[in-house]
C-alpha cells in the first residue's frame, strides 16, 4: 500500500508542481508532461497493485520508444526551427499519448480523458514552438496510442473503444473477467 501511495505521490508532484513554473514556457511544460504522464500510468498500476498492468505498460512503454527512435534514426527529418535532423516522428507527443492511451485504455476514460487533454497540449506546443509540424506530431500521437491500444487490456468493467477499418467504423465493447 506504500509503495502505491509512493507512487502517484510522486505521480502527482511530476504533474503539477513544475507546471506551475512552466506557465511562461510550454516547452517545460511538455518536457515536464512527457515524463509525467508515463509515470502517472505506471504509478496507477503500483497504486492498484496491478503487476499485470504494470507489465503491459513496460510493454507499451519500451516499444513506443523503441519505435520512436528507431524512426527518428531512420528517417532524418529536419526540425522546423532547424535545430537538427530528427523531427520524424515526436519523441515528446509518442510518450505523453503512450501514458494518455495506457491510462484510457487499462483503467477507463475518467482517467484518459484529462490525460489525453494533458497530451495534446504537448503536441500543440511543439508545434507551437516550432520544433515539430503537424505531422510529426500526429505520428507521435499514433504511435504511443498504438502501443497502449496493442498491449494493455482493460482492468475492469467494460471497455468501449473505437475501430476502423477498410470495412468501416464501429465501437468494440470489452469486459475483463
């Protein structure tokens, strides 16, 4: 039970005591957001004492970032502000949509809904700030929610997400037993 109150405390002190700072510069504010949010949905897993959980998002943790910089090695994009050549895909956005998904995904939309807020506010403010356009950003997002969506299940209840396909759209409703 400690190490669970441990863990969103920490979660917690990520989230908002450096964003109180951060008002004038959102570039702190989403490097601040791209660790917190990945720490908030693991300190979840610690809290609830779900060691399933956890696992998932180690899962879904390690590949968003693998395949993150695996892209960014691979294709060589250069940053609007000219900074250097890694634009491709958002390495910030990949990570904050990785805990935002993880969280909606394992544990309900009360808890993705504010985080995948919190999320987007980071990929706005990369392009705000001129160090991603649209798309790298949109690729980011893609990829952490790809990787939570693939590897975590839901905790309890019933889980409604959405699909699509060649075929159409549709909802899928889910329920751990």
């Amino acid at each position: 039970m400690l190490k669970g109150i441990l863990a969103v405390t920490l979660a917690t002190v990520l989230v908002f005591i450096p964003l109180q700072q951060a008002n004038a510069n959102s570039d702190t504010a989403a490097d601040v957001l791209r660790v917190a949010l990945p720490a908030a949905a693991f300190g979840m897993t610690q809290y609830l004492d779900d060691s399933e959980g956890a696992t998932q998002f180690y899962y879904s943790f390690a590949s968003t970032v693998a395949a993150t910089y695996v892209l960014k090695t691979a294709i060589h994009k250069n940053r609007p502000d000219g900074s250097d050549n890694d634009a491709f895909p958002s390495g910030h956005t990949s990570m904050a949509f990785q805990g935002a998904a993880f969280l909606q995904r394992r544990y309900g939309w009360q808890y993705g809904a504010p985080a995948y807020a919190l999320a987007s506010y980071v990929g706005y403010s990369r392009v705000k700030n001129d160090h991603h356009d649209t798309r790298d950003v949109l690729a980011g997002a893609l990829i952490g929610m790809a990787a939570s969506y693939y590897f975590a299940e839901p905790f309890y209840g019933v889980q409604i997400t959405p699909t699509a396909g060649l075929n159409g759209l549709g909802l899928q409703f889910s329920k751990h037993w």
